[in-house]
C-alpha cells in the first residue's frame, strides 16, 4: 500500500502532470510542420554572415496555426479539467496555454536563427537544441509573464518528467513525421 502511494505520488501524477502542462507546447511543432509554408518569418532576408536570418523552415503560416492549435488543445484541456473533475492535474488558464503555445515556437524560431549563425543548412541536426528549444521557449516566457503560475503549477518532479519525455516524444513524432512524408528527415 505505502509503495502504491508512493509511486502513484511520485511517478503517476508527475508523468501525467508533465504530459498535461506540456500538450499546448507540444502540439504547434508537428502542427508547424503539416500546415507551414509560404512567406517565411524572416521574409527571405539575410543576416551577417551572408546566411537567412531565420530560413524557409520558418513561415508565418507555420507559427499562427501552430500557436493557434496548442491554444487551442490548451482551452480543450481547461474544459475537460472541469468537465471530468481532473483537479489532481495542474490547473491550466488562458494565459499559460497562449504562453506555452507561443514559447514553444518562438524557441523553435531562435534555435533557427543560431542554427544559421553556426552556417547549419536548414533541417540539419542540432542535437540538444533541436529537442529542447520549445521546452526553452516556453519556460522562458512563463518565467518572463506568469511565474506565478510557472511556481505554483509545475512541480520539480513534473518538470523532471518533462525534461526526460521531450527528447522521447520528439524523436518519435519526427520519425512518424517522416514515414508519412510531412517532415524531410527523420529528426
Ligand atoms: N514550420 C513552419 N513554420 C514554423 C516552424 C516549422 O512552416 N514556424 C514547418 C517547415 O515546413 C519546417 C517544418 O515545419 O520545415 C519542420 O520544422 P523544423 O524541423 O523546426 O524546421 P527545419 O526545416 O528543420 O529548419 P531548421 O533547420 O531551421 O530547424
Ligand atoms: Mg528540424
């Protein structure tokens, strides 16, 4: 019983918080990636090196569905939190959804931007920074606009969870990505 108690406080609702805190941050990377296209951010333009600011891998068109489906996945987690009693999960608000949605592209957005600087083509790996630019971002402007809600709402164990799943679920969703032909290559 003392270890069910355990583990369920210490690995269940931690794995499922992070995965729950995380979804509206997940989802507009894969989202970017089958509805992206057309004008990129950096409208073409160079930087200092002679390379794109951003690259083609970065569209307007990408970054607004994109956020907009992670607020969007955000609002129907807010719903089903009410509407199922899920209160032993953290309790998302607007503000956080729009936060993490956002931050997690923008991350998406500067590690493109160094990726250029360091003269990497577009799609090429960047280990580390390919995975962990959109838990970057987020974080960052959470602890920038909402701490509040950043220290009151994700746990260290949560945040532990969140750190271990990213590179897993990033991995997998890239290969799945690239099976079906959305992504170029498998990373
Ligand atoms: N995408 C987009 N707009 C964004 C982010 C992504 O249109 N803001 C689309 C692009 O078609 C991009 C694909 O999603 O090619 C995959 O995203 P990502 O792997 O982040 O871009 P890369 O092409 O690998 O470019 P980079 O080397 O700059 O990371
Ligand atoms: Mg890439």
């Amino acid at each position: 019983m003392e270890c069910y108690i355990i583990s369920t406080d210490f690995f269940i609702i931690p794995l499922l918080s992070a995965v729950w805190i995380m979804l509206p941050a997940y989802l507009p990377n894969p989202v970017a990636a089958v509805s992206g296209g057309g004008t990129p951010v950096d409208f073409r333009r160079n930087f200092t090196n002679g390379r794109r600011v951003f690259g083609d891998g970065k569209t307007w068109r990408g970054l607004v569905i994109g956020i907009l489906a992670g607020v969007a996945i955000g609002i129907i987690q807010m719903w089903a939190a009410g509407a199922y009693g899920l209160g032993f999960l953290p309790h998302l608000t607007f503000p956080a959804v729009c936060l993490l949605a956002t931050g997690a592209l923008l991350g998406d957005i500067v590690k493109s931007f160094f990726k250029r600087r360091f003269n990497r083509e577009r799609g090429a790996k960047w280990p580390v920074a390919d995975q962990y630019d959109l838990v970057a971002g987020a974080f960052l402007l959470l602890l920038v606009f909402d701490s509040g809600w950043l220290f009151g709402e994700v746990t260290l164990p949560a945040f532990f969870f969140i750190l271990i799943l990213t590179p897993i679920l990033h991995r997998a969703v890239n290969i799945i990505g690239f099976a079906i032909k959305v992504k170029e290559v498998p990373w």
